[in-house]
C-alpha cells in the first residue's frame, strides 16, 4: 500500500512532543503546564493523560487563533500566565510550545522575560520547554522537558551524596518501584521526574488542583551536587540527555542503563547499585529465584509465542530482551520515534533467539505506524501483541491477544498500575504472555483437530491442512487447491456456515452456501477464482438488486442525502436538479435525514418488495457522514429488516468501517478506476483530504491508498464489497484487469465493469464512449478474478424502484428547485486550496472558481506577481496590470485581508473585494448568492 506515497504516515506508533513534555512535567511539585498554541492541543493531552493514569490533569493553554498566529500570541501567553497565578498560585510553571508557535516562531523566551518585568514579585519559576508536535515524539517531548527543568533552575552544587535518576516514560508503578528498590539497598535517589504519586494519588477529602507530591525544584537545584547520575535510556544522545548535561555542566558522573525489565536488566541495576555502595538484600535475590523458577514453568507456552514489541525505544528494547530470555520469539520490534540505534541495539540481541527457532533475525522498524506494524506482523506470522492500546486494532483485525503495558492504555483501566520493571514487572509480562498462548491452544485444537479429522474438506487431495478460527459466530470455510497443498480458514458469524472450495488447477471448483437449510451448488470451471461470502450476508445479498442473482425482483431506494464530495473525477459532473437523464451523480434534490425516512415510509407503503435503502450520492456518502448516519438510524428504528448499502469513492473509507458495520450497512460499493497512480492522475483532477488539496500522482497515490485499505478492512469486518470500475477509452480500458485482479485479492465479492458515460461540461465530455462489446469482453477477462456483475443500469442517485423500472420521477413534483443565479467567476487568495486564508498581497497565483450560489466548481490556477514584497511593498504599475488581467474576468477576489490600495484598484476595474476566513467553496457561494441578489437575479 506504501510503495506510492511519500512521507504519509497512517496511525503513527507514537504521540506528540507536547504529550511527553507535560506528562514530565507533572512529576515536579507544585508545577502546572500550559500549552502555547490552540486549545485543541491540551484537550488532545487531557483527553489521553486522563484516559490512562484515571486522574484529573489540569492543562492551560494560550488558545491561540486566527489573529494569534498572524499576529503572533505575546499577549495571550501573557494573560494565561497571569490567569494561572491568579488562579492555582503554582510553584513552577512550564511553558510547553506546540507546532503552531513553533512555526510561527515565538519567542517564548522573550516573552516569559517581559512577563516578569510586567509582574516584579511574581513568585513563581517558568520553565520553557520548546516541544513542537514535528519535531519528535512524546519520548523527545518527555527528555525535552527534563532537560529544561535542569538548564533552568539555579544550582546547588554543594556534594549531597545522592544519585539522581532519570528514566524515560514510565507508569507510576514503575517509579514507585525504583524509589523503593533503590531504599531498599540503601542507596538515597532522587528521581526527575516523580510521578508515582501525582498521576496515581490516593483519595482526598478535598481535591487540590495543584499537585503537591512530585521532585521538588529546591531537589531538582541540588542534582548539581550528587555523587551519581543513572540514566535509564540507551538512546538518549547529548542534545537531550540529562545525565550528559550534568556531566558537562556539573561535573557530576553518569551511567547509562537499560531499562531494568528481565534478569539481565535488574541484575546490571544491582551491580551498579552495589558499586556505588548499596547493599544486596536476600530478599532481592529471593525475589530473582522466583522469576527464574516462574521462567522455567512458562517456558513450553513461551515457546509458541512469535511476539510484536512497539513503543517508545526504550520500551521496546527492555521487552524485547525480556522476550528473548524467556524463549518468546521477538519478530517484530517498532517505535515511533526516528531512533537509528535501535537497529543495532535489538539485532545483537535477537540473533540467537532467532537462530534457535530456525527463523531471520526480527523485524526492526524506527519512525513507524501501524500500517507498517501490521504489515510486518502478517508477514512474519506474529501471534502476540506487546505495547499500547492503540495495537488494539491490529489485534482484533489478525485475532491474537495484546499485552497492555505501555502509554497510553485508554481501553481499559488500570494503565497507571501497570508493572513492567523488576522481577514482579517482569513476572507479569511473563505470565500474560503464557496464559495468551495456553488460551489460543485452548480454544482452537477442537476446530483444528476438526478441520484435520473429520471436515468434509478432507475429500480433496491434500498434503497440508492449517486452520485459524477468528471469531466464534459465523463458520465459513475456504479450502484451496495449489499443489497438493490446502489452507482453511475458519471466520465465524451470526451462525451461518459458507464452504468455497476452489481448484487452481484448471480442472473446475465447487461453491456451496447453505443457509436457512437450503443449499445451492455452482461449478466453476476456471483457473483461478475468488468468490468468497460471508454468512451472515448471505440473505441480504441474495435480495439485492445489485449484488443478488434476482436483481429485478426487488425495490431500492437511494436517498440523496449526500451533496458533498471530496474528489473531482474527470468524467464526473453532478447536477442536484435534472429529472431529464439519468447517471450517477444527478438528483432532483437533497434530502435532510428526515425527508429521506419520510421518502422510504412512502416507499416501503408502496413497494412491498423494497428490501434495500442506499446512499450513492451525489456526492460521496462518507464525505457527508453524519448525514448518512442519521439517515440511516432513522430507517432502522422503522424497519429492523432493511437492507443498508452505500456507494464512496472509498477515500475516506478507512476511517468509517467501524461505524459503518455499528450502523447495520451490510453492503458497500467502491469505485476504484485505478491501482496505478500514474493512471489515477489522468482520471482525478483533484482530492481534498485532511483539510489539503492534492493533485496528479500524490493525489492519486492517497486515494489508492485508501481505497485499498478501506477494502481489506470491509473483508475483515465481514461487510460485502462491490468494486464499480468506470471504463475510459485510451485511460484506463487495458487497466481494468490489473485493478479487477487487485481488489480481488483484498476480498471484494463483485466487480462492476461499466461503460462512461460521457457529461456535457465534464473534463472527458468529448471521449469515445467504450462499445458493448468491449465491455463484454472485459467482464468476460475478469471473471477469472471475480464474479463479475452484468446488470448494472447506472442509476440516478434517487433512483427508486426496480432496476427494470426506476419510479423516482414520481418524486420531481415534491421537491423544490434550487434557485440558482447567474454563473460568476471568483478569484480567491488561498495557500492549501481549502480556506480561505491568505493575505491578497501575498498571493502568487489564484484560485478561479465559477459558481451560481447552488453549484460551485473550481477551474483553475493562474499564476501571478506578489503584488506585496515585504514590509516595504511598493505599488508598482507593472506588479499591478498583471494582476488585473488574471481576475478581469471575476466579479470579485476572495482574500483574507485586502488592503485599501488594492481594493480600490480592483473596484475601479469593476472586480468587488471580499475579504474573509471561510472554506473555499462556502466563500465562493456565498458571494455568488449576494451579487445574484445585487443584480436581482436570484
């Protein structure tokens, strides 16, 4: 999926730097943080800081918007400082930046500086930590903020005879532990920073919004003067090392040691400890007999572990070399983080694990998300999760169990308990590992025996059976026949059982689906086939017009309930209100959610064969998702038996799978044209995506991505996909098969091979339309894939009725015809093409829109002169005319701020200046509307 994008990561391994800075900063005493930038930034860290240590966390923020970031936020830092004092009279404020301030280029420096010369007397230390979301994740936030307590706080050099501890960021169980080993061998610590209090306190009477436990700054002050620094992080260099800092600065020594998860972790913490004078405890040692003799007992389950390790370095790491000791098979270690050293950490370390189970070195993986963990997970056949709760969606997708043991855990409770350090630390993990693999052998050797004994799949001529079991509902069984070798795969649901077995030898397949005691056979004579479908749609697709074999049986509606869409095909034009054609992508009128159940009661009182309610536009149904969504629940709760579909480009599909299958939608069209970008980017013209506008090859290569995902994603959650292929002549016709055979391979139930349908007005209105024939034999070249549909009627996106006999003229007199005005063209002043957010001055091309307040359409680019150079802009006729003759032809320029040279020059020209923040497509409307009104048009 990633072998065409470029720098697009999906679900990063990671959280920002901002996250680690304020959870650092929460283990010194007295101190409270506040983020400089938007408020969405500290609900963003409340929200997960609270879901993981179940405690309340206060976080300020500067909130800077709009006028903040042009203006810059000196006066709402001020404020909030104050506001703070004020308000919680803390010890130590941390000033935490964000991307926003970063990138504008605070100085927040600067800032604190005039604060206090503004508030003589304050009473309070601030700490500025620069923390930028970019520049690192939450480890790089967590070792910033350390590092800046340190090189801002006066010092105390004075020898106290203490060590201090650094470590990375670890649960306050964790902490708690070491301040107490480390008293246990008599060895006084002082850690930076605390948090086993402060993020897992105890009950109070009264709730104090400061945090009173935590390292003191009078603590932090005397760190200068300790006898030793332990520093557990091996990956630290000396741009953010504390204990490197201290060195150079202080002079004071330093070790560097890993974190003390496993035998060979705690013992180097002994022996350290011991050097520096503490005393070994019998109990300590007692303690290390248990693990061992505990390693001994788990060690056959152990065994059949094939462990993912992901999280921060250090993390990963540590549970890595405690997987090896304890005979699970590390096959996958990944962080977020960019952290070259890992590499060459882990892969000393994995080697003779791996070599005693016959298998390559384990899978490394620096700067990664989780697109690219599961990738490697299923390549290197990993039956066991370790890390944070956001693999939790990799552990339902490939049906193994996750090991919950790093931040954030906001799934489940406890996140702030968790053990990983010591030998309890290690026993928990050790056990955890060992009970998931006794229940994977418990609850899979019936079916495999099953499978291997006694299945009727044992009538073909196999040599090799494997059997996995996801999900105990369903029961549907694929068997195939390469080489004498046969693979089965058993996914539950809702009791219903499929078989498909299919022969790739040439010599024919069977296909029985048996539901409701009724069984069908079909013989496919073919070489290679995939025809797979889940049980529990099995009714639902067989009463569908578009899936079933009975197409002309039953009624759909589709309710056009959906305007927006987030891409511009070449071929596609949509019109709201056209009762004289019928295409995708024209309706007489958009539905709100509750004229649209209004629409399917009607129906469903006259068409007693109406079994399915679509969404297929105009637009895209995801694009328009809550619409969707309501439209939707209030169906259901009418009829509990409908049948739900939608139709997406599948650009935003990723993202909604989940809800889609929580809302009942059974069945999904995709339309995907194209799995070479090189093609895609002479098919779409443009994406908007994440708030971005893409074009040519990148935006083609996001959609690809997407498209794919979302497809594989609907296979797992057992929703039937159908894949719609618009075929363009001289495009993509001898492309086809490639995408046919592609999407087969993700799990698609059907492919729609359909001709274009050449548009007035459209970018492909003057192509060659494909014949019949060719059709026919595309559909014919695909079938070898996947069943292929061949009664497609390309329906209106209000068709209602049968596909034989579309009733939705029926509806034209009950709707209300959009008032349109006069088509007008607008220039507008934007730099990512969504927003309205650019100064005129500083446009260097424009964005040409044309629109008559009902439908907005972009049309180009023209490139332009600055007209404003800087601080010293000049109005130079030469910068001026250029720019005249780019927007002669608008009757007006959108910009986020016109001066009132320019503004008057434009007017003279007959152009009206508009200045605004808004979406493009909203502005432009917008405009269009008013000067219809002005003209008495509309």
């Amino acid at each position: 999926m990633s072998g065409n994008l470029v720098n697009l990561n999906v679900n990063p391994c990671k959280m920002c730097m901002p996250m680690g800075a304020v959870s650092a900063l929460c283990g010194i005493r007295g101190c409270m943080s506040i983020l400089h930038g938007s408020q969405g930034c500290a609900t963003y860290i409340r929200r997960h800081t609270a879901t993981h240590y179940n405690e309340p966390i206060d976080i300020a923020s500067s909130s800077l918007t709009e006028e903040g970031t042009v203006f810059g936020g000196e006066a709402n830092l001020l404020k909030g400082l104050r506001n703070m004092i004020d308000l919680y009279a803390p010890e130590v404020i941390g000033v935490c930046t964000t991307c926003l301030a970063e990138t504008i280029g605070e100085d927040v420096g600067a800032i604190v500086k005039k604060f206090f010369a503004q508030n003589p007397g304050a009473g309070v230390k601030i700490i500025n930590v620069a923390s930028p979301g970019y520049g690192g994740t939450q480890n790089e936030g967590w070792f910033a903020a350390i590092r800046a307590v340190l090189e801002q706080t006066e010092p105390n050099a004075a020898p106290n005879g203490k060590v201090n501890v650094f470590t990375p960021m670890i649960s306050p169980a964790d902490t708690r532990f070491l301040k107490s080993f480390f008293a246990g061998m008599g060895v006084e610590c002082v850690p930076l920073p605390d948090i086993s209090e402060n993020l897992d306190g105890a009950t109070e009477k009264r709730y104090n919004r400061l945090k009173t436990e935590g390292t003191p700054i009078e603590a932090v002050a005397a760190m200068a003067g300790a006898r030793l620094s332990i520093e557990f992080s091996e990956f630290t260099g000396a741009q953010n090392s504390p204990a490197e800092y201290l060195k150079e600065a202080h002079g004071v020594p330093f070790v560097k040691l890993p974190l003390p998860a496993g035998i060979r972790g705690m013992d180097r913490l002994i022996s350290t400890l011991a050097d520096a004078g503490g005393k070994v405890r019998a109990a300590v040692m007692k303690a290390r007999g248990r693990c061992l003799d505990a390693m001994a007992d788990s060690h056959k389950h152990c065994a059949e572990a094939r462990a993912a390790v992901y999280g921060d370095p250090d993390f990963t790491a540590a549970l890595v070399r405690l997987c090896c000791e304890n005979g699970i098979l590390p096959v996958v270690a990944a962080t977020g983080s960019v952290s070259p050293k890992l590499r060459e950490a882990l892969t000393r370390e994995t080697a003779e694990c791996a070599e005693y189970h016959f298998e390559e070195n384990v899978e490394i993986l620096d700067d990664s998300d989780f697109a690219a963990i599961e990738n490697a997970c299923r390549n290197r056949g990993a039956n066991l999760l370790i890390g944070s709760s956001d693999g939790r969606r990799i552990a339902r997708s490939m049906g193994i169990p996750l090991i919950r043991c790093a931040f954030p855990i906001h799934d489940y409770t406890g996140g702030q308990r968790v053990r990983i350090l010591g030998f309890d630390g290690t026993l928990n993990i050790l056990d955890q590992a060992a009970n998931a693999m006794i229940e994977k052998t418990e609850s899979t050797f019936r079916s495999s025996l099953y499978g291997e004994l006694y299945a009727p799949a044992n009538a073909v001529n196999t040599d090799t059976v494997s059997a996995n079991v996801i999900n105990n509902d369903t029961v549907s069984t694929n068997i195939v026949n390469t080489d004498d070798t046969a693979n089965a795969s058993i996914v539950s649901m809702n009791n219903t059982v499929s078989t498909n077995i299919v022969n790739k030898d040439g010599t024919g397949g069977t296909n029985v689906v048996d539901t409701d005691d009724t069984v069908g056979a079909n013989i496919i004579n073919t070489d290679t086939v995939n025809t797979g479908i889940a049980g529990v749609n099995a009714d639902n697709t067989a009463s569908h017009p578009c899936f079933g074999e009975h197409a002309c049986q039953n009624a759909r509606v589709h309710l056009p309930v959906a305007p927006e869409c987030n891409i511009q095909c070449n071929y596609c034009l949509r019109d709201y209100d056209c009762m004289n054609e019928s295409r995708p992508g024209v309706a007489s009128k958009i539905l709100s959610p509750a004229e649209a159940f209004e629409r399917y009661v009607h129906l469903k009182e006259t068409m007693p064969n109406l079994t399915v309610a679509g969404i297929a536009g105009p637009g895209d149904a995801l694009a328009n998702f809550e619409l969707s969504r309501e439209t939707f629940r209030f169906i259901r709760e009418y009829d509990r038996r409908v049948t739900f579909c939608i139709a997406t480009n599948g650009l935003l599909l990723p993202q909604y799978v989940s809800q889609l299958r929580e809302l009942g939608v059974s069945h999904v069209t995709v339309t995907v044209n194209a799995v070479d970008p090189a093609v895609g980017a002479k098919i779409y013209r443009r994406i908007s995506y994440m708030g971005k506008t893409y074009s040519g090859t990148e935006g083609a290569s996001i959609l690809l991505a997407s498209q794919l995902a979302g497809i594989k994603m609907l296979a797992d959650a057992g929703i039937i996909c159908k894949v719609n292929c618009v075929t363009l002549k001289g495009i993509n016709d001898n492309h086809i098969p490639e995408v046919v055979k592609t999407v087969s391979e993700l799990g698609v139930f059907m492919a729609n091979i359909m001709p274009h349908i050449p548009v007035k007005g459209s970018a492909f209105e003057g192509l060659d339309r494909v014949t019949n024939i060719e059709i026919t034999a595309l559909r014919k070249s695909c079938g070898a894939y996947v069943k292929q549909m061949s009664h497609c009627r390309q329906c209106r996106s209000d068709a209602a009725g049968t596909l034989d006999d579309d009733r939705s003229i029926e509806f034209c007199g009950d709707t209300v015809k959009l008032e349109t005005g006069k088509r007008m063209r607008f220039a507008v002043a934007t730099k990512s093409g969504a927003i309205v957010d650019l100064h005129f001055g500083h446009a260097g091309e424009f964005y040409i829109y044309e629109s008559d307040a009902a439908d907005t359409r972009f049309v180009e680019t023209r490139k332009v002169g600055k007209y404003c150079g800087g601080p010293d802009c000049s109005v130079k006729e030469d910068k001026w005319e250029p720019i005249i003759r780019a927007v002669a032809d608008c009757a007006a320029v959108l910009a986020m701020r016109i001066g009132p040279t320019p503004e008057k020059r434009l007017r003279e020209n007959g152009i009206d200046a508009i200045m605004t923040y808004d979406r493009v497509e909203n502005a432009v409307a917008r405009a269009a509307k008013e000067r219809s009104v002005a003209d008495g048009i509309a």
